[in-house]
C-alpha cells in the first residue's frame, strides 16, 4: 500500500473516532499543531522519526508532551501509528484528517494569486464570489506574483483556472502567430 493510503486510512480512523467523541475540531487541532512542530523543528521531527529511538521512549515523549491538552484515546492513536512504525507519516495523516474535517464543515481552500496584494475591500470581494461559485465556505490563500501582470490565477484543489494579464497576452500572441 502507498504512503498516502496509509496516511488516509490513519486520517479516516482518527476522523472516525473524534466523530463517536465529539473531538473532531479538538483532534484537528493537536494534529495540527503536532504537525507544525515537527516541520518547525527538526529535533522534534528526528526524535519521532529516528528508528534508533526505541518505540516507548518515542510513545512516553508524546504522552508527555501532550498529556495535558489531549485526550486519552488520541493518545492510544499517536502509540497505534508509532508501534506500526507510521510516525513518519504523522504529517501526512494531519493533512488529510484535515481535508476530512473540511469536507464536514463544508470548507474549501483556495489559492488566489494577483499582480499585487490586494486591500481588504477586494480580499473581502474575491471570498464573497467563491463561496456564491462554490456554495462552500472559502478559506482564501492570498499570494502576490508581480509577473502575471494583472488578473487573477485561482488553485482549487488540482483545478488552475488562470484569468492572468500574461496568460491572456501569450493566448493571443499564439492566435496572431497561427493566422
């Protein structure tokens, strides 16, 4: 089985379980954060992954760590991933639990990439035409990129719909050279 199979089926199962407890937002969160840790810090990131660190000492560190802000049976995950030798993939579950909690709340992210930063008034604008677009709620990833000239370049997903000045100018030029 891939890696991101194996991701997505930890996601599912921790999805499954904060859905029975209610903690479904309280999980996104510690996964959330654990994940930012370790791509924050790369001490963090060696200790969990490290195959010379023995398993308990890897499940102790965690429990430690977090005994205080997560409950027992996120706990039992993160020591299911590591006794399985997943840990490396902790990240990765984090990313898809969070698509499945995005999906539950009806949330879609988009990237919005524009010739220049836009002011709130126009950031307001372009969440208010995606969600209409959507019908979902629309969590906006603003990005400047000065060569595009103008317009607006919009990720969703795996679908690009570019709308740029440059891409328009270099659309035309390819129909002005063809005739």
């Amino acid at each position: 089985m891939r890696e991101p199979t194996i991701a997505r089926n930890y996601a599912e199962a921790l999805f499954e379980l904060g859905e029975r407890l209610g903690a479904t937002d309280r999980f996104a969160d510690l996964m959330g954060g654990l994940a930012a840790a370790m791509a924050a810090d790369r001490r963090i990131r060696v200790a969990i992954e490290s195959p010379r660190v023995p398993r308990h000492s890897k499940e102790r560190v965690l429990e430690s760590a977090l005994a205080e802000v997560a409950p027992a049976e996120f706990l039992r995950f993160l020591a299911a991933v590591i006794k399985r030798g997943r840990q490396h993939l902790l990240p990765h579950i984090a990313q898809q639990f969070s698509a499945l909690v995005d999906t539950k709340h009806n949330r879609v992210h988009v990237g919005v990439t524009m010739a220049r930063t836009p002011d709130e008034a126009l950031r307001n604008t372009v969440v208010a035409r995606l969600r209409e677009a959507t019908g979902k709620e629309v969590i906006a990833h603003f990005r400047e990129d000065p060569g595009i000239l103008g317009g607006v370049i919009l990720r969703l997903g795996d679908r690009i719909l570019d709308g740029s000045v440059r891409r328009r100018m270099m659309r035309l030029r390819r129909q002005l050279l063809s005739h």
